[in-house]
C-alpha cells in the first residue's frame, strides 16, 4: 500500500507542476491586464526620465563624431596644403640652389678666362722684352765684336805697316803708290 500511495503522490505533484505550469502558459484576463498596465507604465517612466537623456547622450555622442571626423577631414585637407606648400619650397629652394651653383661656375670661369688671358699677355709682355733684350745685347755683342775687330784690325795693321816701313825705302814707296791712287781716284 506504501507503494501506491507513493506513486499516487509523486503523480499529484506532477499534476498540480502541470497545472501551475499550464496557468502560466495560459493566462487568465487579470494577468493581461496588469502586464499591460505595469508595461505601459514602464513605458511611460523610461520615455520620461530615462530615453531622453539616452536619446540626448546618444545625439551628442553622434555630433562629437561628426565633429571629429569633419576635424578629421579639416586637418587630412591642412596636411595636403603644407605638403603642396613644403613641395613649392623645396622646388623655390631648388632652382634658387641651381642657380647659385650655375653663377658661381659663371664666375669661377670668368675668373678663370681672365686669368688666363692676362696671364697670356703678361708671358707675351715678358717674351716681347726678353726678345727685345735679347735684340740689344745681341746688337750690342756684334757692335762690340765689330770694335774688337776694328781694334785688333788696326793693331794688325800697324805692326804689318811698322814692319813693312822699317826701312826709308819702303815708306818712299808707300807714299808714292798711295799718292798714284789718290790721283787716280
């Protein structure tokens, strides 16, 4: 008898859990009711006091978004501005670069040129004088090779003539064959 008593009270216990269990499943009018009443109310306090801040934050956290984007955008377009500008520098800077560096090669072959040419001048000057000089003492070499010889001609001559006019004949006869040339000239 134990046995069926026990069998009959776990079946009541599953019943009644069916039961409780099918009352949920099925609601009952009042139970609609006050679901409905305490979910509009619900409704009613969020709307009031809790989705509008929601609703606020949420807008703000779309402008700050917005803001830092369009900032964004603002800084990506400043970027783009001073690198087109750095560029228009270095190419300023570039040409200005090119420049210096062509007059300098200007000036450095001017420079040059001139050097060179009045070097040229200066060495034609120094051969021109070194010529000259030349010229001179070279004239004067033959003027006094000319002297020496005349000198030494003369000596020459003289000691022919002293030993030619030792005697008073000899000197006779000079003097009359010099006088015959003198006459016949």
């Amino acid at each position: 008898m134990k046995k069926t008593e026990t069998g009959k009270t776990t079946k009541n216990k599953k019943m009644n859990s069916l039961i409780i269990l099918s009352s949920l499943t099925t609601p009952g009018i009042g139970l609609i009711v006050w679901t409905t009443v305490v979910f509009l109310l619900l409704v009613f306090l969020l709307s009031k006091y809790a989705w509008k801040p929601i609703l606020n934050s949420i807008k703000e956290r779309e402008e700050s978004i917005a803001n830092a984007l369009s900032s964004a955008e603002n800084a990506k377009e400043e970027m783009a501005k001073l690198m087109a500008g750095n560029e228009k520098i270095l190419a300023e800077a570039r040409a200005e670069r090119d420049a210096m560096l062509k007059e300098a090669r200007d000036t450095k072959d001017s420079i040059v040129n001139e050097a060179k040419s009045k070097a040229k001048s200066e060495s034609d000057r120094i051969l021109a004088s070194a010529r000259e000089q030349i010229t001179n003492e070279k004239n004067a070499a033959i003027t006094e090779l000319k002297n020496q010889v005349a000198t030494l001609s003369i000596e020459i001559a003289e000691k022919i003539l002293k030993s030619e006019l030792s005697s008073d004949d000899k000197q006779k006869a000079l003097v009359s064959n010099l006088m015959k040339d003198v006459n016949l000239n």
